[in-house]
C-alpha cells in the first residue's frame, strides 16, 4: 500500500511499547497540534520521530567527519 500523502510504501507491524514510551508519542502528538494546528495519528508522530533522529544522526556524523577533517589539517 502506498501512504496517500508521498510515493513511500507502507509496512503493517503490530508493535507494542512501554506505557513511558507511548506516553511520550502521546505528549510529542499534543504538542505538535498545540503549536502547528495539524493533528497526526500515532503513526504520523513516530514516523515523524524517526525522521528526526535519522537527520540529528547523519548531522552527527557529518559534524565528526568535518571535525576529523580539521584535527587532521592540523596535524
């Protein structure tokens, strides 16, 4: 099945999580509609959760590389 919104397929799991981490989807889903208007579903916010992390780990890493690259002009 194909998401309405983009061409990314979609995956079906039934997934369970700790109530902390399904509190914390609930809290993060609250306040994305307090502060942009716009109320996501469940999967929505954790697809949008992953999103981010996936970007803050490649900024991450990019920032090492860059930070190698100096430590090694320097030598």
């Amino acid at each position: 099945m194909i998401h309405p919104n983009n061409s990314e397929q979609l995956v079906f799991r039934q997934v369970a999580f700790p109530v902390s981490a399904f509190d914390y989807l609930k809290e993060l889903q609250r306040d994305i509609e307090r502060q942009t208007g716009q109320r996501l579903n469940n999967n929505q916010v954790l697809a949008r959760i992953l999103a981010e992390h996936r970007q803050s780990n490649v900024e991450s890493v990019e920032r090492n590389a860059n930070q190698s690259g100096k430590s090694l002009q320097g030598n």
